[in-house]
C-alpha cells in the first residue's frame, strides 16, 4: 500500500513492519493547526482519552488510511472511529473519506468568510445520554474517564436505548414514585451498565441496594467491566452517584446462590417495578 508523502503523518501506522518505531509503538503525529481543532472540539476531557483508544485501534488494524487526522476525528464524532470488523476480515485496504466539511464551515464562519453560522461538530450521541456522560466526567471520582470510555463504546444503537429507558423510567419514577431499574449490555461485549432510577425522597432507599445489585447483575451478565449508575429523577443532576466495577468475571458461588434468590422474589419491588435488560 503507497501513502502520499502529505499523508506520511496521518498513516505512519503503515510503516510499522519497516521497523521505524524499535518499541513497536507508533506515535501520534499531527499538525499544530490539527491538534488545535482537536482541541476546541473536544467537549470533556475524558472523550479525549477515548479517542486516543479509538485512534490506536486503526494503528493495530493497519489497512486504514486517511488524507489527514481531521479525517479520523471528524470519523471519530460521527460513527465511532469503529473498524474492528476489518481487523481480520473485509478488504486488504479502505480509504476514509473526508470528515472535515462541519469543522471548514465552522472555522469558516468565525473567520467571517462564510455568512451562515454553523456549531462546533460534536460527538453523536442522544441529549440524555450526553447529560449522563458529561455528570459522570465533572464528578472527577476515580476511574470517571475508564467509566465514560466505556459508555461511549456503546455503538448508537446501545446509546439511544439506554438514552429511551432512561428517560422512560425517569418518567416513571417522577409520576409513580417508584424505584425502577434496567441493565444494558451489548452482544459480544465484556461490559455493561445498570441504572437504578428512584425519585428524590428514596434516594436512600434505593442506595441501600443499589452496589449489591450491580454486582449480580455484572455477574449474571459474565461480563468484566460494569458500571453501576443511580438516577434521580425531577433533578437538575440526574446522576446522583456511580461506581465502576473492574475485574475478571469467574464463577462464585456466594454471587450465584443470591443472584437465584433475587429471581426467586417475584413478589419483591425490585423485580415487580419492571426491571428491564436490552440487548
């Protein structure tokens, strides 16, 4: 595969078997000019840290290419930069198209050679779910940026239904007062979240079994990675407090014998209130 000499920078993940890099790392180059549209386009400092994820990932599948990094962020805001199908399948190589049009017509705009205002390109992701994401980043807990990586590895469709039950139960909870509670996991992945969902005056309620209950459901899913978010609803902040759990999923008695009581208690407000998982 030939890369323009323009393009050296944006595809150096091409040159790996040339053993330029001894470490076997490719670093990340770019121009100033690139590196200061990055910049003003990022909307929380987490999502920073997830697009370098995403970005090593083309380094590792290595029949990308791109004209410049524009191109991978502006991919980045709209689909996901998500090419881990091609990895080890579809054609031997795939140019990207150009991405970088939204960001030419808001510069062009603050440079006053375009007359139409037009706003900063942003990540695609339902409004709840931003709001979701964006409590989880500013509450600066540790682990925040491994929890909002992983929220923003749920492909679009993930997101929008969590962002649709969400809102459905936050509804719910306002109108009933009751306590509901859904889990989201996507097929194949090692991750995934639950969502507890109570209004203001059982918050301490629903806390009260709010970690336990993560924990079953992360090992009913066999997943290694899950997030665990309490909701309160009628609230200018919706997230009122998360915690992310990090560990190898392995079989354990304690956990099954409680995650079988717990599907046992049909008769519990837990199960009654509709607790829903989606696929």
């Amino acid at each position: 595969m030939s890369i323009k000499p323009g393009e050296a920078h944006t595809n150096l993940h091409q040159t790996t078997d040339a053993t330029l890099f001894p470490s076997g790392e490719t670093p990340w180059v770019l121009p100033l000019l690139d590196l200061r549209v990055i910049a003003e386009a990022t909307e929380f400092p987490s999502q920073l840290i997830h697009y370098f994820r995403r970005r090593l990932r083309i380094n590792r599948i290595k029949k990308l290419e791109a004209h410049d990094e524009l191109d991978w962020f502006g991919c980045y805001l709209s689909d996901g930069l998500i090419f881990d199908p091609y990895e080890h399948a579809g054609p031997d190589s795939l140019r990207l198209g150009s991405f970088t049009s939204e960001f030419d017509d808001y510069y062009f705009h603050e440079r006053g050679l375009r007359k139409t205002p037009t706003e900063m390109p942003r990540q695609k992701m339902p409004d709840l779910f931003r709001k979701v994401v964006l409590e989880v980043d500013a509450s600066k807990i540790n682990g925040h940026s491994e929890a909002v990586c992983m929220l923003l590895d749920f492909d679009d469709a993930g997101k929008n239904q969590f962002a649709e039950t969400l809102a459905r139960q936050l509804a719910e909870a306002n109108n009933s007062g009751r306590i509901n509670n859904f889990s989201a996991k996507l097929p194949n992945a090692g991750f995934g979240a639950t969502c507890f969902v109570c209004p203001p005056h059982r918050v301490q309620e629903a806390s009260f079994e709010f970690s336990s209950f993560v924990e079953l459901m992360k090992y009913d899913a066999k997943a290694d990675r899950w997030l665990g978010i309490l909701c309160i609803s009628g609230q200018s902040q919706i997230v009122g407090s998360w915690f992310f759990l990090n560990s190898p999923w392995r079989e354990d008695a304690a956990l099954a014998a409680e995650l079988a009581k717990l599907n046992r208690k049909s008769s519990s407000q837990w199960q009654k209130v509709s607790s829903r998982k989606f696929d």
